[in-house]
C-alpha cells in the first residue's frame, strides 16, 4: 500500500506521515521545491515536486498510490494577497481530487478544518449535521476552506471515494512554522501576553489528529465529515495550564473585544503598508467573538480517534517549542 500526503512537510502532515510509516505504509509525498523538509529528515520517503495549482505534476504524484491524504492549505489568518487563499485551496483542492479520480485513486482523507463547521446561534455544541453557510465564514482561510469543502462534497456525491476531517486546534511536536496556535503558546511562554480576549476553543493532540487521518481512511463514511477534536475550553483555561506547565505568569487582565477590534483594525492598515504580518490579527479578533466548542463524538464513535487530554498536548507542545529555542 502506497499514499500520497500533500502538506507532508507542515504541522498536520507530519505527524500524518509519521503515523503511516508506524503504520507500515509506503509514503510519498508533494512538495513544492522550496518547502522546508525539517519535519521530515529522520525519514526515508519518496518525495515528488508538484504545485496543487500545477494538475500535470499532480497526476504524475499520484501515479502508483492507492491513497490520498490531502492535508496541505495555506493557513494563515492574515495574507496581503487573499487571493492565495483560494488558490491553494480551494482551486488547488478541486485540482488534486480529480487528478486523483483520474488516476484511480482509491481512497481519499480530505483535511478541513473546524472552522468549516457551524455553531448553533442560540448557543451550545456545534455538530457535523449544524447549518453553516459562506457568510458565517470569518476571514479568506475559513471561507476558502468551506469553499473547498463543498467542492469536496460535490465530488462525493459524484462516485469520489472521499472523507472528510475536521481538526479543531492541533498542538503538540513538529510546529515548524507555528500555527495560529502554537503561535499564541510561543507568545505565552515569552511572556509577552499581558492581556486577553475570552473566548471558547477545542484543543487536540497533534498525533491524535494523524492517528484520525488514518482511522477516517479505514472505517470513514465516504462522503461524511468527522470532528478530531477533544476537550471543550475556555481560553482562560488554556492559559492556566500553560502557567503551570511553563511558570510563566497567566494574563489577568480580560479585555472586551469591542475594545480591541479598534487597534486591530489599525494593525491591519499598517501591515497593508509594510508587509509584515499584523500582531494583532483582525480574524483571529472576528473569530474570538464565537465560543468554538465543538461534539467530537461522531469521529470517537465511528472512528476510534484517541482522546489525549489537554494537558498532556499542550506540555508535548511547550517541550517541543522549549527544545527547538522557539522560546
């Protein structure tokens, strides 16, 4: 059995490609030839440069692999050219799946994001089955990603076999780049968080995601979506946490989001200006106004995904990041 992993050289994709070589699969996987193979350098892989805009190179990836995990997407909350966002994945996305369908591909595990998923507006858990439509989409990542996700089921419908993850917040070894997340844990551990804004979040274990992926090649439902996700928390919950895992000092003073929307405003123009990326996001402040608590139960139930607590990711996390002189 071979499979290919798209995004094999990110956060996501490495602990997928970690998972199936532990597995005993055979793995391949698409990268751009500039990526940065860091996460990947203690293994033997076959390695194919593509582009998810480029479909020859595609096609030519996907030759002679049974499987398909398609984890790579520009993530990020702020570009100064959105557009990338819906090239790489939405276009890209929609060009990977029918090279894939051209070729043979046999099974296929398309990574979303839970940001995808819908909240009920009156309050409570947010389900695979809950109505969301493009405008509840906050920001180019997360309407690009729901974008991608109907052209995904789009092809389902039309005989792809596809299932879709759904990941909540991955933290843990391997982030490379920091993710939106580990970005915030990073800021955390430098003591550079004096204050914060309140808001709801569902954290996971890096690995128990890829461990997910495979689980959803297995036994998921072509055609479904699966929440990987564990623990329902509140930001300040996060960071009680993270104070006793690091010694660092929790941030006590809570601040309304009406009162930093403003500033955040005003980050984003002179970002516009300057080309660096905001420290105040303006999604990432959007998205804070939603509690994003999820039921992971349909992925525990059908799937088997591992439930590592919270804790237990977030010190996997803080070690790592405390290794590898992030901070």
């Amino acid at each position: 059995m071979k499979a290919l992993v798209t995004g094999a050289t990110g956060f996501v994709g490495a602990a997928v490609v970690r998972a199936l070589i532990k597995a005993g699969v055979e793995v391949r996987v698409l990268a751009r030839r500039d990526s940065d193979f860091s996460n990947l350098q203690q293994f033997k892989i076959d390695g194919a440069y593509g582009d998810l805009r480029d479909k020859e190179s595609l096609r030519k990836a996907l030759t002679g692999c049974q499987q398909l995990y398609h984890v790579a997407a520009h993530y990020a909350l702020w570009a100064r050219n959105p557009a990338i966002f819906y090239d790489v994945n939405v276009t890209g996305t929609k060009n990977l799946l029918e090279a894939a369908r051209d070729v043979g591909t046999e099974r296929i595990v398309y990574c979303s994001t839970i940001g995808a998923i819908g909240l009920p507006p009156d309050g409570g858990l947010g389900t695979e089955e809950t109505p969301v439509s493009l405008e509840q989409m906050a920001g180019h990542y997360k309407r690009s990603k729901y974008l991608a996700e109907q052209e995904v089921l789009k092809l389902a419908k039309q005989g792809l076999p596809v299932v879709i993850v759904n990941p909540s917040a991955p933290v843990g070894e391997g982030d490379v780049k920091p993710t939106p997340t580990g970005q915030m844990i990073v800021e955390f551990m430098k003591g550079r968080m004096p204050a914060y804004i309140e808001t709801g979040m569902n954290i996971v274990d890096v690995d128990d995601v890829a461990a997910g992926h495979l689980l959803a090649m297995q036994k998921g439902r072509i055609g479904e979506r699966y929440i990987l996700g564990t623990k329902n928390l509140m930001l300040r919950d996060i960071f009680e946490i993270l104070s006793r895992l690091t010694g660092v000092t929790m941030p006590s003073v809570k601040l309304p989001r009406e009162l930093i929307l403003p500033l955040a405003y005003l980050n984003l123009a002179f970002s516009w200006v300057t080309g660096i990326p905001p420290r105040i996001p303006l999604e990432g402040v959007k998205m804070a106004k939603y509690k994003m608590h999820y039921d992971c139960s349909k992925a525990i139930r059908e799937l088997g995904i591992p439930q590592t607590p919270p804790d237990v990711a977030l010190e996997k996390a803080v070690r790592w990041f405390r290794d590898h002189k992030y901070a």
